[in-house]
C-alpha cells in the first residue's frame, strides 16, 4: 500500500535509433539520483528494439519528485544526450490492486 503523500509516475520514453548509446549513458547518470530525491525505480522495461522503454518511478511525496526534477546534476547530465530528441510521456498513476471490486470492475 502507499504511504500517504507518496506519487507514482509511469514514464513512456521513445528513443530514436541513432540516439540509443546516448540515451542509455544519460539513463545511467539520472537513475542513479533518484534515491537521493526519496525515488525509487520500480520496474524499468524496453522493446525489443531499443526504441522504446517504459519506467515506473515512485517518489515517497510529490515535493522528493520536483527535487529530482529540478537536480542540477540531473539538469546538467543532458549534455549525454547530444542533440537527440527524446519523446516522453509521464504518466501519474495510482495502485489499483483490490480496488477493481470496490469500483464494480470484474
């Protein structure tokens, strides 16, 4: 269960195929800072191809997560990325687990 406060985040990330080297460098610095922001990899899934990865991060309140985002080390670990373009989509989520029934799910 959640701890109150807490936010979970799933992040779509579409990575172009010349980008792939450089992405994972940059994923390599950043994902290494979350703790330090209260945040916490949960399940980090990819394509078969590369192209594609999906993160679900949860962060122990949505203030840790803003931390995170505004780190300099994070902002300035950008330049692993070159000039790729990264398409993301960052998704709030919440844990549905045993709330199906409650919401006349079957």
């Amino acid at each position: 269960m959640d701890s109150p406060g807490a936010v979970t985040f799933v992040v779509v990330i579409d990575v172009p195929e010349r980008g792939r080297a450089d992405f994972l460098n940059y994923e390599q610095a950043v994902l290494t800072l979350l703790e330090r922001h209260g945040g916490r990899l949960e399940r980090r899934l990819r394509t078969p191809d590369g192209l594609t990865e999906v993160h679900i991060l949860s962060f122990g309140s949505n203030a840790g997560y803003q931390s995170y985002l505004g780190d300099p080390e994070r902002h300035a670990s950008r330049r692993l990325l070159g000039d790729v373009e990264l398409r993301q989509r960052l998704l709030p989520v919440v844990d549905v687990a045993g709330a199906d029934a409650e919401n006349g799910f079957s």
